[in-house]
C-alpha cells in the first residue's frame, strides 16, 4: 500500500463511511466495513481516527461543508433579492433530487446521535454548523445584493436551517417535487421578509 499523507487517508476514510453509511445505514456502518470500502486497514483507521465517533463528526462536517460550498458557489447578483435567493435555494435542492440518499443519511445521523450514549453532542454539532453555514449565506446573500438585513443573520437562518430542514424531509417522505417547489418559493418569500422587512 502506497503511503499516503495522514490528511488525504483521513479523507479517503471520510468518503468510504459517507458511502458506506449511504449504502447500508449508520448503525450498520462498522470500521472494518468502512475500511474495506477505503481499501485500508485497521491500523490506518486507528492511525486517522481517536474512534468512530471522531470519524462521524468528520463526516458530518465534510456533507454540511459540501452542501454550503455547492450553494455559496451559485450565489450571485440576480435582478431582485429574492430572485438570488431562490437561485441559492434552488442549487440547494438540485443536489436534493438528484441525490435523495445522501440526504436521508444526514437525518439517520442525527437520530443515530441522539440515541447512541456518549454521541448526543454530534447531533447539536450538526445543527449548529447547519445554522453556522446558513448564516454564512445570509451574509453573503446580504452583501451581494448590498443589503442590510432588518434581523441579525443568525435569527435568519435559523429560520432558514429549520426551514429546509422541514422541506427535505417532507420531500423524502412524501416525494411530491411540486409541492417541494411550492414550499421553496414560499421559503424564499419568508427569507426576503426577513431581510427586507
């Protein structure tokens, strides 16, 4: 086996848990299964990685990380607030349809969390860096379009964060993209609202 820098193997290990939790749940996602699916062994595991625990933070970290840097790549100046807006949203839920697993990984990862002992905190973590990078884009969004929100971008997205939330798992239960579509306008709507006043 080639060696390979501890930050790329970290890295390969962090994509083989993403397809492996993917493909067969969280629960059943174990190190050696993850490993295999890396083509590395235990030792390289426990080299990368304190624990399991350790890897599932980098992966929540890497799926949220990969979600905001797809939605700030596509935020640009568009005729009206609004219209970026739902521009960001709409590159948002493009990764969503195209890519529902990936998506229902991320709630079986909080649920997993809540009721493991001693994983709870990976939950909130979850949540925070979801309301973290939509603060991020509430800024950005702001500064685009040379706005100055009427809330602080935290309270919006929140608002954003719990928002989305509700309509991608609505989405996954129910696959109804129209009515995902219309709740997306209306989300839009309400973010402008916040913004604007």
């Amino acid at each position: 086996m080639a060696r390979m820098p501890s930050a790329e193997r970290r890295r390969q290990l962090v994509d083989a848990a993403i397809r492996v939790m993917t493909r067969d749940g969280v629960a059943r996602a174990t190190t050696r299964s993850i490993c295999a699916e890396a083509g590395v062994s235990l030792s390289v595991f426990h080299y990368c990685f304190d624990s399991k625990q350790e890897l599932l933070q980098a992966a929540i970290e890497s799926i949220i990380g990969a979600y905001t840097a797809r939605v700030r790549s596509a935020v640009e100046p568009r005729a009206t607030l609004r219209a970026t807006v739902r521009a960001a949203l709409g590159t948002y839920w493009e990764h969503v349809t195209a890519h529902p697993a990936q998506h229902m990984l991320t709630y079986e990862l909080t649920q997993y969390a809540l009721r493991e002992p001693g994983f709870e905190h990976l939950a909130r973590t979850q949540y925070e860096q979801y309301v973290a990078s939509a603060t991020v884009l509430m800024e950005q969004v702001c500064a685009v379009r040379g706005v100055t929100p009427r809330v602080p971008a935290d309270q919006a997205a929140r608002v954003l964060a719990a928002t989305i939330d509700g309509v991608t798992l609505q989405f996954l239960v129910l696959g109804d993209e129209e009515a995902a579509e219309a709740l997306l306008e209306s989300t839009a709507d309400q973010l402008v609202a916040l913004v604007e006043g």
